[in-house]
C-alpha cells in the first residue's frame, strides 16, 4: 500500500472517494480506460460492495470520473459500419476510398512479405469530410512460405500456425475494391510497396498517408502514432493486427483536426489533390544517416537511397539549403528531385528524378 495520502473526489459519493487512491496508473473498466487514479477495494468492503457502487453501471462510473477535470476515460473502440445513407448526398460529392493496413515479416519490401492484409472500405462525402453509407470490409492472412520471426509474432499475435497454408483471396479483394478511388494507410511510404508487390493493380490508385499528409503537430496532437491519435480522441483498441488498425484509422478520419474545422479525411482530400516532391539524398555520406533520420528521411530499400517529401518549390528550396549545410561537404554535391502526385506518392516506382545542384 502507498504511503500517500487519499485524495478526495467530491461525486456526491463518499464510497466512490474512499476507494481512490493517489497513484498515477491506468485501469481497463469494461469497455473504458480510466486515468489518473486506481480503484482500491479495502479489505473489509471486499465482501459487501458499498450500496452507491453497486447501483452504479460502469458507463455511469465513466461520466462521473471524466466529468472531473482531474481524470480522462477514454472508451474501447467499436468499428463503426453504417453511417447516414449516401443517398441523402449531393450528387458528385462522394468518393469511394479504402483504409488499408498489413502486416509483414519484417521492414523490407525488397526481402519481406505479406501476412495479413486487412481493407475498410467507405464513401466519404467530400463537402462534409464525413463517411456516408455502409462500410465493406476484407481481413486475410498470407502464408509467407518461411518462419514467421519470433518479434513480428509477440508484435502482432499472428502466429505461423494462424497463416499455414493461408491466402489472400484476390477475388475478394477485387470486388470490394470496385469503385475505389484512392487508398489511405498510416504510414503510406511502408505499405505501399509492399501491396503493389503482392497486387499490382493498387499501383493504378490515387494514395494518402494519414501519418504524413496531415501536420499533426501543428494542429496540437503530440504524437502521429495511430495509437495516440486515437487516444487523443477518446478510445483505446487493439493494435497491431490489420483489421482494428483499419478501424482505428477510419474513426480517428471522421474526427475534427485541431482549429481548422476539417476533418482528417477532408484534409486527406485536398493532400491527394496536392502535387509533392521527392527528393533523393544521393550519395549523402554513410555517417550523415542518423542526421537524415531525424531530419524526417526514409531509407528506400529498393532504390537504397535516403528521401524526404516536401510540399511546395519553397520547401525544397529550404532543404537543399539545410543539406549543403549539413550534409554534403562538396559544394558541388547533387540531389535526385521528383515532381510526385498520389498515383506515384509512396511509392517505389518514382518517376525519374532530375538532377540539381544541391547548392544554389
């Protein structure tokens, strides 16, 4: 037991303030998560719950507990899969777009594979940046043909017995992909590659990164982890398996986006519109590679080259810049940029970069 005092929450219900304690830690009540403080059932109440307790139903607990500014609940998510008709949708203001997630055995398109695939398909309504209508959905498994590593299966819970002599069905996947116009993954520049690899036909679609095309720390959320972006709304779930990462993505979409009054999907929208550049840093120094990393590059392991995406000619502009400073010690030193839309964005089929000078 902590030697801390008590603290006292005036809910009207002495029982429920008796049985709080002072501890930071995080409870699971049903279907809610609880902050700030831990439930403790003394001894000699363990056998008879106090009366106010006991008339209580664990939601009533929740609003009572997030109704004081000292605690948060934050709710288990449940997949949302019907929404107002799109019917009642001005003509022309719908479009189709598919949430995808996988898993895989390792980091590297180039030498990994597909174990599960997951794809929640919806309508969203491109004046509102809400979802309309109803929501498909396809989960699968793919058996990589090798050992699953001992770290993906503690990850994801996916198992070499779950994917024996598993396969995506590519019918399935077909069909509910018809009439899908653009792909939106958290974390597009990972999935991407490796679901072009496995199905060509995604190589033809428009593609958004939710975790890249919207700024989220300007928009004051912390962190652009799936996870605590669903946090910051308001739910917890389970993660790390395709099909709830799906979800997890779809509801924290239709959720306003700091003070800009649009939602994550309309700003998705006006991403997918937007032309991007790419750029390549070509020949950067090995010892240079922890500096691109936090700077925000990738490592292409197709292309093996460190990149970085930037929205606008001033964008590029700054970077050369900041990588004649920081980077390349020869003056002379030159970069690979692309001009990118969604068709080409995140993906390892980059059109042909022009060579520029990295410095002015």
């Amino acid at each position: 037991m902590s030697d801390k005092p008590q603290m006292g929450l005036d809910l009207g219900l002495p029982e429920v303030a008796d049985n709080l304690k002072a501890p930071k830690k995080t409870i699971k009540t049903g279907t809610s998560v609880v902050s700030q403080a831990t439930l403790v059932t003394p001894p000699e109440r363990m056998s008879s719950p106090p009366h106010a307790m006991a008339d209580l139903s664990v939601a009533d607990m929740a609003k009572l507990l997030d109704a004081d500014p000292n605690y948060r609940v934050i709710q288990r998510l449940v997949p949302a899969l019907h929404f107002r008709p799109a019917a009642q949708t001005k003509p022309g203001n719908v479009q189709r777009v598919a949430v995808l997630d996988t898993e895989t055995t390792g980091l590297s398109a180039a030498t990994d594979v597909i174990i599960e695939l997951a794809l929640v398909v919806m309508d969203i309504d491109t004046s509102t940046g809400l979802p309309v209508g109803d929501v498909l959905v396809f989960d699968g498994f793919q058996d990589p043909g090798r050992a699953i590593p001992k770290e993906v299966q503690l990850l994801t819970g996916i198992s070499n017995e779950m994917v024996a002599g598993q396969a995506l069905d590519e019918a399935a996947i077909s069909k509910i992909m018809e009439g899908v116009q653009w792909v939106v993954a958290h974390n597009a520049a990972f999935d991407r590659p490796f679901v072009e690899q496995r199905l060509p036909y995604f190589a033809d679609l428009a593609w958004a990164c939710s975790f890249a095309d919207i700024p989220w720390k300007k928009h004051g959320v912390g962190s652009a982890k799936l996870e605590s972006l669903a946090a910051h709304y308001g739910w917890f779930y389970d993660a790390h398996r395709a099909d709830m990462d799906c979800h997890a993505l779809a509801a924290v979409m239709g959720q306003h986006v700091g003070e800009t009054g649009k939602t994550g999907w309309k700003l998705l929208l006006e991403a997918v519109e937007a032309p991007q550049y790419k750029l390549q840093a070509t020949g950067a120094p090995f010892d240079a590679k922890d500096l691109l990393k936090v700077r925000g590059y990738r490592w292409d392991s197709v292309q093996r080259v460190w990149h970085t995406r930037l929205a606008s000619e001033a964008e590029l502009e700054e970077e050369c810049a900041w990588l004649a400073a920081h980077v390349y010690a020869n003056p002379r030193a030159q970069v690979g940029v692309a001009q990118v839309d969604a068709l080409t964005r995140y993906s390892s089929r980059t059109p042909l970069a022009q060579v520029r000078p990295v410095a002015a």
